[in-house]
C-alpha cells in the first residue's frame, strides 16, 4: 500500500516523495548482506547514526539557535584575550585528566585543528594593523602553546598504552578516544619533544619585545606553565632528583599563577570567545554524543591542577617506597617492581610486612626460592598481589568489585598455604602461622568489600543491619587471626607494629558495626520477610557463593551466613543490657588512644597522617551517634545515609 492511499495527515505534511526505489537501485550491485563502508566508519559510527531528534544525544543534529559566527584562526586578539584562552585551555585540560574526553575538553579549543592556518613559516606576510593586537600573539604565542598542550597529551597517552598508567581510576575511553581521535586531528605524536620545547621557549620571549603585555599577562603568558608540565610529563618517575626538580617548578609557577587575579572575561562579541566550541565532536571522526562541559571557576581550575600535581607527588613518594603494604600501586611493568627489583621481591615483601619472616627461612623448608616445589605457589601470590594492590587506586565501585573477585584467589592461596604446612614434617612455629598471612589479606579485603558498599550507598534499609553484623563478623575473624600470630611476630618490628595498630584499630571498629546492627535490626515477623533478606543476602554477596569454593581441602573462613543472623538477630532482641551509646563510647576511647600514640603508624610511614584523618572521622562519628539507643523507631529516623555529609564512610551522620 503506497502512503499516499492512507486518508492520515501525516506530521509535517503530505508533500512527501517515495525513495525506495531510488535506494533499490543504487544498491542493485550489491551482494545480500553486504555492507558499503568508507575510511573510519565502524559499528559504533553506525549506531551512532540513528537519530532520536535529541541534540545531546544526536551528534550532527543542529538546532536553530546554534548558528554562531565562523571562527577565523587568525583573527587579531588583545593579549588579555590570549591569556584568558589559554587559562580556559588549562581547565578543560584537567577535564580532561579529570575523566572526560578529548572531544568534550581539549578539543573544544578550535586552534587545535588549526595549527598549520596560523603556521608563520607558511604565512608569507602577515599585516599588524593594530599594534595593541600584534599577529605574533596567535602565530607564535598561542601555536607554541596548543603544540605543547597536544605533545603533554600524547605523553600522557604514551604513558597509559605502555603500561606504565592504567585507565582504571575513573571509567573513561582514555584510549580508544585518543586513538580513535587521532585519525581526523592532529595530536602531537609526530612533533620531538625537543621540539616543541625550543618552540615554547622561543615563544616565552615573544610578548615582551611586542610591549604589549601587563604585569598579570605577563605572568600568564611569559611563564606560562606550559613548558614545566611538558617537562614533568617527558621525565621517568625513577629518575627522582629530575622529577623531583621538575616537580617543584611546576608548583611555583602554579602558585605564581594562582595568586594572580584571574584573566578577565572577554566581552560576549569578543572573537576570543569563538576559540572553543562545545559542539566541535560534530565534526570529528568520533561517535561520542556532545556533551557540554560546565567548567569550574579559574581557582577551582587551578585548585585541580594543585592536585594533579599533588598526585605526581604522591607518585614520586610511593616511587622510594619499599613497603608493599602502604603502596597505592605497585608500579609493575610487567618485569619489574619500582624500576629496580624483580617480581619475586614482592613475595619477600609479603612475608616481611605480614610476619617479619625472611621468605628465604621460609623457603628453606621446601628447597629454597623458585624451588620446584614453591613455583605454583610463588606465581600465584605475585599473581594475586600485583593486581590488588593496582586496585587501591581504582574508582570505588570498579575496586569494590576487583577486591570482591580477588577473594577466591585469597582463598588459593590460603588452601596451599595450608596444604603445605600440614605435609610438612615438625615445622616451627613460625612456619604453622603462614597460612594466618593469607588469611590476615583475605580477611582485611572482605571487610573493605563490605564497608565499601556503605560508602557506595549500594544498601537498602533491609541490608545495613546485616552487613553491619557481617562486618562485625568478619573483624572477629580477622583479630582472632592476628592474635593466632602475634605470639611469634616480635613486638619490635615494624610487622609487630603494625598487629598492634591493627588490633586495637579492629576492635574499636567491631564494635561501632555492632552498635549500628543493635539500632538497625528488626524482627522478621513473617516468612516473606525471611526470604526477603534471604534473597538479597545471595544477590549481595553473591561472591561468596561461587562452587568454585568448593574445589579446596580448605573450608572459607567468615563467609556470610543466614542462620548465624537470624541467631544473632534474637540474641540482640534477649540482651536487655547491651547499649549501643556505651558501644560507641568504648570504640571512641579506643580511637583517642590511637590518635595520642602518633606512633603507632605501622606500615603506613610517610602517609601516618592519612591513617590517622581516617581515625579521627570515625571519632567524630562515635561522638554524633552515641545517643543511639537499641531497636529504637526515632533513632532510625535520625539518620542520614548520604555518605558524602558524614565524617566517616561507612557511618550515617544525623539528619
């Protein structure tokens, strides 16, 4: 039936024509289920191409009120218009590094796909009308600084596709948006380094001798921190004292630029504000939808980039430090540990940190390290280190997830532990405590897989008050193993140090995790409620149920268990003496004293102040919910489960 038969009025009109017929013959050449395509053009781009009539959604749909002027990349500028550019260039830059895309940040900058338009060298003459707005501001000042604004991207990008970065932290196409980018734009990775350094340094002298430039443009352009963060990018972490100089060049320019009054906003018909267009992803080889991004003001910008730049400090710290218990990443290449020590270090490290025990004592007992014996084992436990502790620095739902996954291969390691020890012959008592190491990691990552879901806000009224038993649970686990090997770990050491921190830290928490399950749990009163929090028990902790357990001698310890909740459920409601504000009470005592006592850091070293922010919010949060009472209506009511208001992650704050 043609549609012009239908007695229908149809949306915007009748004066319709049918192309079918058109489109039949255009694809008469070709096979069934063939496909024309042309350079670039892939899946995503296909689907990409269905049209929903959604701007944000729809890369090439125009609206009428998007119509701006043309940009012209040689359009004079005032020198405040150049200095606010390039201020606005830094902060989507941080954007960038901050989890969006090239696409909705650094490329929004229009002279990015105009480098070779405002070329000198392929300018023959070039008129300085106006001597308040010479040509050089654009052709030297602003090209040098978007050609080292694209080669501190490619570093970065080479960073990452070598390994040597991960794009794990913040769930954003890194790599694909670089690579895929790259194609259509210019991105820097055919321009040396050494290069664009000269060109920046050549361009740092070029405002001065326009005399055009006042004390804050100066400042923003003349020293601009361009080149530093080129440099900072350029240099290898292990080489310290370079980085490290580096480092705190970035940082002065960066307080020299921040203690400056931002560059002033140019007015709504300045050509500066053509520089950057929001919408340019609909002219780029890329199938992401645009997206708008809402820039912070100049000092949170430079706030950002305080702290990427605290970050590479951070970073140069963790570099020079040996202790794999207070590492955010364990900077493995693939080969090598820190850029010095072979992969097996780290099986020294864990028996050192866990039980001041020298791996090679431990190792005698079955051939020595890398003995045939030991293989299976040792490539187990670097395997399950490295990728647990590269997971401290992923985002928080990505990292609750890996730590959840890595439990079962904890739970391998503890098996084999244990299946060692028990066929050896008279071992020392040391040699008994090796499966606790284990079991002290698995242990301590179950319990920061349960609290994690707090600060997630992943649960629902019906599962706080068992994941704060659980919690609870797991913490006994965890103390009764750390006292199992405190009796052949010296009190002296470093390892000993850190049992002792561990324990009174422990202890402290179990009983803020049991005050919450006093106030929160109820009496199921029918079998649906029953089934109710039988079923989200197994869809929460689902990684404890995999039959993959199944397959070791070793029974799991402080698995979740439905029949010890309901038990401990009516044991809560019999307990008239139980009191969740003198719980509190208790655990904050416990807390102050670790706070007096600065040094009780353990492993924590140079990060002991990190460790104790942390005591000091869950302090605070005994001193707020102490006026909990038990099973109590209104103090349910009283509290707040948004995480982020609250001094502690795992606790709610008071309404």
């Amino acid at each position: 039936m043609h549609y012009m038969d239908l007695d229908v009025e149809l949306p915007g009109g009748d004066n319709f024509r049918d192309v079918t017929q058109l489109f039949a013959d255009a694809a008469a050449a070709m096979e069934p289920g063939s496909m024309v395509m042309v350079d670039g053009f892939q899946l995503q781009d296909a689907m990409s191409a269905i049209e929903i009539g959604e701007p944000r959604l729809d890369t090439g749909m125009k609206l009428e009120n998007d119509q701006k002027e043309p940009f012209h990349p040689l359009t004079p500028l005032l020198p405040e218009e150049v200095c606010w550019i390039i201020d606005r260039a830094f902060a989507y830059e941080i954007e960038w590094h901050s989890a969006n895309t090239l696409s909705h940040t650094v490329f929004t900058l229009q002279y990015v796909h105009s480098l070779q338009e405002i070329d000198p060298d392929l300018l023959p003459y070039l008129l300085n009308a106006d001597p308040q707005r010479p040509m050089e501001l654009i052709t030297v000042v602003l090209r040098a600084f978007v050609s080292g604004l694209l080669k501190c991207c490619d570093l970065s990008w080479r960073e990452l596709a070598r390994g040597s970065l991960h794009d794990a932290s913040r769930d954003f196409p890194f790599i694909s948006s670089f690579a895929h980018l790259s194609r259509s734009v210019f991105i820097g990775r055919g321009l040396a380094q050494r290069k664009v350094r000269s060109v920046i340094i050549g361009a740092m002298a070029c405002p001065s001798s326009t005399g055009a430039v006042g004390q804050r443009n100066k400042v923003a352009v003349d020293y601009f921190p361009r080149l530093a963060l080129l440099q900072l990018l350029d240099h290898h972490i292990y080489d310290r004292d370079g980085f490290r100089q580096v480092l705190d060049s970035c940082q002065q320019i960066l307080h020299q630029i921040s203690a400056k009054s931002p560059s002033p906003e140019p007015s709504t018909n300045s050509p500066a504000r053509r520089a950057f267009d929001p919408y340019i992803s609909r002219r780029l080889n890329t199938f992401l939808p645009v997206r708008v991004i809402e820039l912070p003001s100049a000092s949170d910008s430079w706030q950002n980039w305080g702290d990427f730049l605290g970050g590479c400090g951070e970073w140069l710290a963790l570099s020079q430090t040996h202790e794999v218990s207070g590492w955010e990443s364990a900077f493995h290449d693939g080969i090598r540990v820190l850029g010095s020590f072979p992969s097996t270090w780290l099986l020294q490290r864990f028996f050192y940190e866990t039980l001041g025990l020298d791996y090679v004592d431990f190792a005698s007992m079955w051939g020595g390290p890398s003995s045939p014996r030991l293989v299976d084992m040792e490539r187990a436990l670097i395997k399950t280190i490295i990728p647990y502790i590269k997971g401290m620095w992923y985002n928080p739902p990505r990292r609750r997830r890996l730590l959840a996954d890595s439990l079962l291969e904890w739970h391998m390691i503890y098996d084999m532990f244990t299946v060692m020890v028990n066929l050896t012959d008279n071992p020392p008592p040391l040699i008994l405590k090796i499966p606790s190491a284990a079991l002290l990691w698995r242990l301590s990552t179950t319990r920061e897989v349960i609290l994690s879901g707090f600060q997630l806000e992943l649960y629902n009224a019906v599962e706080r008050p068992f994941a704060y038993l659980y919690a609870s649970q797991v913490i006994e686990a965890h103390l009764s193993t750390i006292d199992d090997v405190k009796s052949v770990v010296p009190v002296d050491t470093q390892a000993g140090r850190e049992l002792e921190f561990q324990q009174i830290f422990l202890t402290a928490l179990q009983t803020m995790c049991m005050a919450m399950f006093s106030v929160l749990y109820q009496l199921p009163t029918t079998e649906s409620s029953w089934t109710t929090i039988r079923e989200s028990v197994l869809r929460r902790y689902k990684w404890a149920f995999k039959p993959e357990y199944d397959d070791y001698e070793t029974p799991a310890v402080a698995h979740p268990e439905l029949e010890t909740y309901v038990r401990e459920v009516y044991q809560m409601e019999e307990d008239v003496w139980f009191s969740p504000s003198d719980s509190f009470g208790f655990a904050q005592a416990l807390l102050k004293d670790l706070l007096r006592n600065r040094n009780t850091g353990g492993w924590a070293e140079r990060w002991k102040d990190d460790r104790f922010q942390l005591i000091q919010g869950l302090v605070d949060t005994c001193a707020a919910l102490g006026h909990l009472r038990k099973r109590d209506g209104e103090s349910v009511k009283s509290l707040n489960w948004d995480m982020g208001s609250s001094s502690s992650p795992w606790f709610p704050s008071l309404k």
